[in-house]
C-alpha cells in the first residue's frame, strides 16, 4: 500500500514537473500594435506595412510572442489610435504607459504586481528627455521642468504623456507627427525643446549629433520617469491565459537584456 501510494505520488510529481517544463501550447495569433512612423532605433520604416528589420522594440515583442508559442502579427496605425484600438479589440497587445498616466480603460489588462498595480518588474523603464538647441545655451544639468515653464514644448502626435506634462504647467506644442518634423521646428524656433519617450535617456544621443551637427543638447534630467509595459487586451488575455502569463514572465526575466542586445545590433 505504501509502495503504491510512493509511487502514484512520484508520477503525479513527475507530470507536473513536465507540464511546468513543457513549452506553452500554442494560442492565437497575437496581433501587435505600434506606431506607423519611424522612431528609430525602437520602430523602423512609416506607413502601414512592417518594415524589414522592424526595429528593436517590435522584435522585441516577436520574441516575446515566441517564447510563449504565439505568433505575432504586427499592426501599424497613428500612435493616437493605439489605446483605444487595444481597448476595443482591434489589436491584442500594445506598449503602453501607466493607467495613471493615460487614464484606465475597461478591457486593457497589464501584469499586476502584489499591490495590484502594474508590475514594474514585467515592464520597461522610460524616460521622458527633452532636446533643446545648443544655441539657447540653457543649463544642460538644471531643473528641466523649470527652464521649460515659460516655453513651448513640442511633442509627437498623440504623445500620451500630454495631459501629464500639461498639468504641470508647460506649453505644449504636438501638430507634428514625427521626431524628425519636431526636430525640424525646433531648428525654426518654432519651439523650444522636443520632448521624446527613451528606453534609455541616452538612446538618441549619437543619432542627433551625427545628423544635426551638434545643433541640439539634450537636457540632463529628465521631465520624469516612468515605466511602459505590454498591455493586452481584455478579450485575448482571457482565452490565452496561460500564455499571456508566459509573455508577461519573459519580459520581465529575459526582456531587459534581449532588449539591450537588439540596441546594440540597431546602432551598427
């Protein structure tokens, strides 16, 4: 009897120990939403194609797909689209700011941590940077938020750090809907810093210099600090339950460093 209770306990263990090791079953296509203009290194080409290579941070969402066993099929739009598209089904996954940031939405789901908000450990850290010209001369290391009150600050169409920085008072410029055609006003005097979303807060910095001959600094610290993570939506997360969990479970113990190793082949 005891034999037999050892050994039916030893196989029960032995099953769940496989079904643990055992690679995700395959789930639905994962349809992921990003930008349709080119943010180099992070997304690459414009229009609403994939571009071949795609650019980091859509790789990065391939290979999070991968890991899980879900193919990943990627959906460009304007960025403004990109929540509410999420929100209503369009698309299955996006990177997308704090809720506190960019306002709660029903069926969009991120990884929760214990305290139930979003995990900072399955997510990616940002930082908002700003780009002003070398000939204003301002301060690179002084407070940013201060020298920026008084001046316009051009962001990117459909920036959802908007209302965020607005409420603290800037002025705020977003009619262009590239980097490049705010880096175009900034050179105008149009206006007079361009704020941008980094993974880094360095990640543009040998780009601008190469193309724009020093003509622009970027200001030491950053408007503020936040984090962005994969959300989901709703409807997909709870038919691929399990294999959500395992995206989610990749980005936090594999993203950071894939990440930083598609910079490094981006900047090549």
């Amino acid at each position: 009897m005891r034999a037999r209770l050892f050994f039916a306990c030893l196989a029960a263990a032995l099953h769940l120990a496989h079904a643990a090791a055992a690679p995700a079953a395959p789930c639905a296509p994962l349809r992921f939403g990003y930008t349709d203009k080119s943010v180099p290194p992070y997304y690459l080409g414009t229009g609403p194609l994939e571009h071949d290579p795609p650019g980091a941070l859509a790789q990065l969402a391939r290979d999070a797909g991968a890991a899980a066993n879900c193919r990943v099929d990627m959906v460009r739009m304007p960025p403004a689209r990109l929540p509410m598209s999420l929100d209503n089904g369009a698309i299955d996954a996006t990177s997308l700011f704090s809720p506190d940031l960019i306002g709660e939405r029903p069926d969009i789901v991120y990884p929760l941590g214990a305290d139930g908000k979003p995990d900072p450990a399955r997510g990616t850290p940002l930082f908002i940077v700003v780009f002003v010209r070398a000939a204003d001369k301002l301060p690179a290391n002084g407070d940013t938020l201060a020298l920026l009150r008084g001046r316009t600050l051009g962001l990117s169409q459909g920036a959802p750090h908007r209302k965020y920085l607005k409420a603290r008072g800037l002025t705020i410029d977003d009619g262009a809907a590239t980097p490049d055609l705010n880096f175009e006003k900034l050179k105008l005097g149009r206006i007079d810093g361009f704020a941008i979303a980094l993974f880094a807060a360095g990640d543009m910095d040998d780009d601008i210099r190469t193309r724009f001959a020093g003509q622009f600094v970027r200001l030491d610290k950053p408007l503020m600090v936040s984090h962005s993570w994969l959300a989901l939506n709703r409807s997909w997360y709870l038919q691929n339950r399990r294999q959500a969990e395992a995206i989610w479970r990749w980005y936090g113990a594999h993203g950071p460093a894939r990440f930083a190793e598609l910079l490094l082949q981006y900047r090549r």
